[in-house]
C-alpha cells in the first residue's frame, strides 16, 4: 500500500555507498526516504557524546517520515552496505496529503502499523535469552500455518532482531535438531 502511495510523488534516487551519510543530526529537514535496496542505519548521538542506535531501515521500508513535522532531523542517516534510496520531496508530499485525505488515512494506518511493529521488535530486543528472541519473533511474525516468510535474508532479521548473524544462525540450528522449528529457503516454521 505505502509503495503505491510513493508512487503518485516525484522521487531522486540515490546510491550511496558503506559508511556515507545521508543526512546529519540537525540538517533541515527538505525530505524523506524509501530504501530500495541496502540498509541505513538512523544514529542518533546522545549528550556523552556516544551513539545511540534508533533504527535500521531495510528494503521496502520509509525512514525520516517522523520529521515530515520537524525543521530538523533528530537523527544522522549513515549506510550499512551501499544502498539505493528514493529521496522524495518534504513539501510535495505534505501538500499530496493535504490535497488527498483518503491517502492520508490510509498513510495514518500505515504508520501506526510500523509504531507497533517497532514497539514489538523493542520488547523483543530486550529478553535475554537468543532462543527466545528468536521464538518470540517468530510467533509474533508467523501465519496462521505457524510460518514466517522470509522476505529478508536471515542476517538481515538476526540485525533487526539484535543479534550477531553467528548466534542467530546456531540457535536456529538448535531449534532444528530440538525439532521446535524447520527451515528453508523461503520461511521457518514452527513444529
């Protein structure tokens, strides 16, 4: 739905490769961003001085939307792998919405979707135990035939899950030879 909204605005594609920067904590805010291919991650720095992680944004997904309202970007935009992005216009599409209400309804149910789905990808970032994480994400991702496709490589959902890639893969393993999941190339499912 979101991919058929975009498609009614003008859009600058983008390549950028690892470690460039898209935009900086603080910059003015002129657009938002739909990643086609890559990852970004959204960094935010925090008052030590450190770096605080609030997001990655994969393919298929927005990110920068929640300063379509702002004059500056909360966070620093930086690729992970070199990535091609769709740049669209902070005014242009503002004036789309005003002008369209049903797209900004169906924009307002789009983006309370992806404000649960984070909410859940935190709490599950926070149990401890890496099998857990991993069936707990799983159920809340799963059909109703107790599957989860896989539209994202397994390191990409080890990422966004807050996993090293290698211990994801091994617990995986485990679930395997436990008999609690099975696997292949285009979804887990649970036993």
């Amino acid at each position: 739905m979101l991919e058929q909204i975009l498609t009614q605005l003008n859009s600058t594609e983008v390549v950028l490769e690892k470690g460039e920067v898209l935009f900086s904590q603080g910059d003015g805010v002129a657009s938002f961003y739909y990643v086609k291919a890559g990852k970004i991650k959204l960094i935010r720095n925090t008052i030590e001085g450190g770096e605080l992680l609030i997001h990655v944004a994969l393919p298929g997904e927005v990110f920068a939307e929640a300063s379509l309202f702002s004059s500056e970007y909360h966070c620093s935009a930086i690729t992970v792998i070199k990535s091609n992005i769709l740049s669209y216009k902070k005014h242009e599409f503002l004036q789309h919405l005003e002008q369209n209400p049903s797209i900004m309804r169906q924009l307002l149910k789009i983006f309370s979707q992806q404000v649960r789905n984070l909410r859940a990808i935190n709490e599950i970032k926070n149990i401890h135990s890496a099998k857990d994480r991993i069936l707990t994400f799983i159920k809340n991702e799963m059909d109703e035939h107790k599957e989860l496709a896989l539209d994202m490589p397994l390191k990409d959902i080890a990422y966004k899950i807050g996993l090293a890639h290698e211990t994801f893969y091994r617990e995986l393993k485990k679930l395997e030879s436990d008999n609690i999941l099975v696997r292949n190339s285009s979804f887990l499912k649970l036993l």
